[in-house]
C-alpha cells in the first residue's frame, strides 16, 4: 500500500477527529458566513505525484476555500427552495459514507430495509396509501424524470406495445398535457425524447394564480378525441407555491384516459400542517407522484423520491438484467426500479432525520416557515421600496422593487443584496413582470432572521 494512505489508514480516528472539528466550526459560523457570495474563478491545482496525506489535504483545503464556504444551508438563504441538512439529517449523511454501501438490490446486505423503512415513514408523513412504493433519487427532475417514463410505457401499453421494449417509433407521438410546470418536466421530456413540444399548456387561472384552468385542461384533452395522454399536475409551483386542484384533476380520469404525474418536490409538504393539507388532497391518486428530500424534508443534497403504484411498468423500464448481478428479490431490487445501477444509501439521512423529528417536528417547520414568509410579506407591504405581487400561499414570497423595474435592475438589486451577505434571493418572472423570491424551508430560520432580511433589503436598494 501507498505510504500515505498506510498512515492515513492507522491514523483514522485522529482525521476524523479533525474533519469533526472543521464541520463544527462550520456550523459553529454558520450565522455569521455570508449566505451566497459571487463566483471568482481560480486556476486548478496540479495532480501531485506524491501525495501529501489527508491531514495536509485538510488544511489545504480549509485555507484554499474554506473561509469561503457559504452558508447556502444556513437560516437566511432564501433562493430556489433550499433546505438545511436537519442535525440527525447530517449524522444519518455521514454513516451512509462510512458505509459506502452500494444499495442497489438484496444481495449482499439487509441494508434495504432502511430504504424501505424510510419510504415508508414518508408515506406516513404524506398520508399515501402502501399501494405506492417509492424509490430514492437524486432530485425532483430525476424523480419527474422516472414518472414520466413510467407514463411514457403506459401509454404504450394502451396501444399495446412496450415503449421500453420497441422504443418511442413504434408510437405515434406522444401528448403531455399540463398547466405551469416546473422547467425540470420539459427537461424530463428532452432527456426521455418525448420532446419539449409534446407539452401542450392549459391556460392558468387568471389574476395572481398559477394553477391550471380546469376549463381549460379539459379542453385541451378533448382535442386528443379520446386519445390517451400524459397529464403533469402541480402541486407547489416555485414562484407563488399555487397548487392546481388535484382532486379535480383526478377525477377527470373517469371521462379521458390519461397518466397522472404529480410534481409536488417541496408543496407535498402541506401535507404535514392542518392548515395547509387541503392543498394537497388528491395527491394519493397520482399514478406517479415527484417529492424532494433535499427541500423541505431538511435532507443533505441530493436526493428525493418517486413514489409510483405501477410496479410492472417500473420493472418494465428499468430492469437491468445482467449474469452478474444475480438473482433479485422484490421488493428489494432497487436495481431494476431506477435510473441508477449502484445506489448510494441514501434512505439513511431521511430515516434519521424522520425517526429523530417525527411528525410534530414537521408540522413545526412547514408552521413556522410559512408564518416567515407571511411577516416576511407584511413588512414588504408596509414599504413604499417593494410591491408583493401575489398573495403568500405557502412559504414563498415574490415580490418586485417599486416602480415597475426591469430585469437588469433587478439582477443588480439581487447582486448587491448578495453581495451585502446576509441574505440570499434568486430572481424570477411572474405574468411578465420582472422579480424576486424569498423562499423559506430551512428549519434554522427563526423571526430574528427576518430582521436582519430587512435590514439587509434597505441596505441594498441604492448602489
Ligand atoms: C425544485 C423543483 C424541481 C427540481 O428539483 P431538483 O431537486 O432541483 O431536481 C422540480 N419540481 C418542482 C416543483 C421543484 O420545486
């Protein structure tokens, strides 16, 4: 063996021990790191010849970009839809690279059970019936990804063929049908060449919503004349977090043919909270159904389910028949349910932070992150700086600086409001008007955290 790695092997407790010190002082920090700063580009490293040791390695590191380590997982990074590894999240993170263990089917360890486990805790939280089972992903667009190809081979089967079989030219092209759909689905639909132009778009309600007009959708349905197609539902669109009416939706199922896919990567997390969970009734009839864990649930990057209750067609899509890999077990064989071959235990960070938090831990973080984003919303309201432009259903808040800005002044708002450091919000576009979000989902984020937002948004409106 390497030198190096000799010492570094019977040195191992004293690295950990240090690499636990740098994730301490990290978090120890966290309030006081900007929560994003601008790229700066540096000029890579040479690949030594001899390697200098992990303890060397550390601190090369730590000089070289820990200072600037954000605090992307911190209580004020508020673009996209962010969460922040939950303490249990982050121990369950570590294991699973201790264990570096391939879960991709039975064979070789009991190990599957903690993925089952965790989906289905998860069924629990989202009130889903056991006739779905859920597979690990890497994201939502992974998950919208899997979902789609599972309605892709549906639709084959209607006319009688396998599409994962004969491939998409034994189909005359397929129609995907839906309102304001996250960009990951026309995304899924270049990857899965279904094609960005099967999506066909209903109208959304109008004023300051983004569901989908029923009316609408219908329509778009009849011109398939009895044809069956894809429907994409929404549930939690990123800029005003509006659901579409899914128990509506579904139950359209009994006059037109169609698969019901549900992209509900952070708004299935109504579910958790009283208040909210009407928005997501009808979620459960969803033939395949988008969650992220790396979201609301507070789970480490990357990773999110699909849950789907089309068993056969999942085999049908994903088996990877190989000598090699043995026999495989339902419902273990994870192997022949998902894009990934070997699979990190993903399942273990969502199994902690569950079974450390519970259901009441949940509820806390939807109650309190929605509550943010309404004060959040007041105090925007109560300045002549800034105009809300939709109500605050959920957890997001868009709003616009005052004036009817354009794009460029927005971005350099955005700029300097990153650059200031203290909080963090990503740009967006609604019915044309150029604007910002502030999306809450991190668990750390308390009302004091609102203070310093403010603070920070005066500061930044003059260059
Ligand atoms: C974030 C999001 C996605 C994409 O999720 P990734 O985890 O970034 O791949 C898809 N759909 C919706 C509604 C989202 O909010």
């Amino acid at each position: 063996m390497n030198n190096q790695l000799t010492q570094d092997a019977q040195d191992l407790p004293r690295l950990l021990a240090l690499t636990l010190h740098a994730a301490s002082d990290y978090l120890a920090t966290i309030d006081a790191r900007p929560a994003a700063t601008d790229f700066v580009a540096k000029a890579p490293l040479p690949l030594p010849e001899a390697g200098t040791g992990a303890a060397a390695t550390l601190k090369l590191f730590l000089a070289r970009y820990g200072a600037s380590m954000p605090a992307s997982n911190g209580p004020r990074f508020w673009g996209f839809v962010t969460g922040g590894a939950t303490p249990a999240a982050l121990m369950g993170d570590w294991l699973t690279s201790t264990y570096d263990l391939n879960l991709s089917s039975a064979a070789n360890s009991t190990a599957p059970n903690i993925e089952l486990e965790a989906i289905h805790l998860l069924r629990e939280l989202f009130g889903l019936p056991d006739t779905f089972s859920g597979t690990f992903v890497t994201g939502a667009t992974m998950a919208n990804v899997v979902g789609l190809a599972l309605g892709r081979e549906w639709m084959g089967r209607q006319q009688g063929v396998s599409i994962a079989e004969a491939g998409l030219s034994a189909v005359p092209p397929i129609a995907v049908v839906g309102g304001e759909a996250h960009s990951s689905i026309h995304k899924a639909l270049a990857m899965l060449g279904l094609g960005r132009a099967s999506y066909r778009r209903a109208a959304t309600l109008p004023g300051d919503r983004e569901a989908v007009d029923l009316a609408d959708l219908r329509g778009r349905l009849d011109e398939l004349a009895g044809a069956p197609c894809i429907v994409v539902a929404n549930a939690g669109t990123v800029n005003t977090v509006d659901f579409d009416d899914l128990q509506a939706i579904a139950a359209l199922k009994t006059t037109y043919p169609f698969w019901l896919h549900i992209d509900a990567a952070f708004g299935a997390f109504a579910a958790c909270a009283p208040a909210y969970c009407h928005l997501v009734a009808g979620m459960e009839q969803a033939d395949s159904l988008t969650i992220d864990a790396h979201k609301w649930l507070n789970a480490p990057y990357d990773a999110a389910m699909i849950f789907a209750r089309h068993r056969e067609l999942q085999h049908a899509v994903f088996q990877n028949n190989a000598a090699y890999l043995g026999e495989l077990r339902e419902p273990i064989d994870f192997v022949h349910l998902g894009p990934e071959n070997s699979r990190r235990l993903r399942a273990l960070p969502v199994w902690f932070t569950l079974l450390a938090y519970g259901r009441d831990g949940y509820q806390a973080i939807v109650e309190a992150n929605c509550a943010q984003a309404q004060r959040f919303a007041a105090h925007l309201a109560t300045s002549a700086d800034f105009v809300v432009l939709a109500p605050v259903r959920m957890n997001v808040v868009c709003f616009t600086l005052a004036g009817q800005p354009d794009a460029a002044s927005v971005a350099a708002f955005l700029a300097r409001l990153r650059d200031d450091g203290r909080i963090f919000l990503t740009p967006t576009v609604l019915h044309g008007v150029p604007a910002m979000r502030a999306a809450f989902s991190n668990w750390r984020t308390t009302e004091a955290d609102l203070e310093i937002a403010w603070a920070a948004l005066q500061a930044s409106l003059t260059a």
